[in-house]
C-alpha cells in the first residue's frame, strides 16, 4: 500500500483572498484613505478585519506572520513552520479555514 501524496486544493477565489489579506496588512488599524482606489478596497478591507478580528491572538498572529514572511504562500508556511517548530497542517488548515470564512464574508461563496 503506497501513500497518497499530498494535494494542495487552489479554489476560484485563493489568490483574490489572498491579495485582500495583504492589502488589510498594509494598514491593519484603520484603512488609509490614499490607498482607497475603489469601493472593492473598502468592501474587502472590511471583510478581512471582521474574520481576523473574529480570531484568536495567536491565530492572528500567525497569519500575520505568514503573509508578511514572503509572497509564496508555500515558501512562507515552509519558513514560519520550521522557523516555530509548529505543524504544517495546522498552518494550512489555519489559512484554508480563514481564506473560506474571507471569501464568505466577502460574498465570494
């Protein structure tokens, strides 16, 4: 019996979340009013700061510190995890669990 190897799922709205998470942590306490281009920077700002603050400081902290280690999301969960001995899967379930409640929220799904 063989293992299965691991598969990584991308949905429609990965990589949009993802931008709309980056953009929140340019300016996490208040939304800038020079880096409002459309009302779809405040819609998403708004999205991503009712989840986050929906977590716990530690969880918070950890996305934080991902999204902020480098633009490679799997080079960044790599980093973090050896870097804080912390489990992979935990990061990765941490990042899916919030990227679906972000694009719920936002009214992507």
């Amino acid at each position: 019996m063989t293992d299965k190897p691991k598969m990584k799922t991308r949905y429609y709205y990965t990589e949009y979340v993802n931008h709309m998470i980056r953009f929140f942590l340019t300016c996490p306490e208040q939304l800038r009013l020079d880096s409002v281009r459309k009302r779809a920077d405040v819609d998403n700002w708004v999205s991503v700061q009712a989840v986050l603050h929906q977590l716990s400081d530690e969880d918070r902290k950890r996305i934080e510190t991902v999204y902020k280690t480098n633009w490679n999301l799997v080079a960044a969960v790599n980093e973090y995890c050896k870097r804080t001995e912390e489990d992979e899967r935990m990061i990765w379930t941490l990042l899916v669990k919030v990227s679906t409640a972000i694009a719920r929220q936002r009214g992507l799904i």
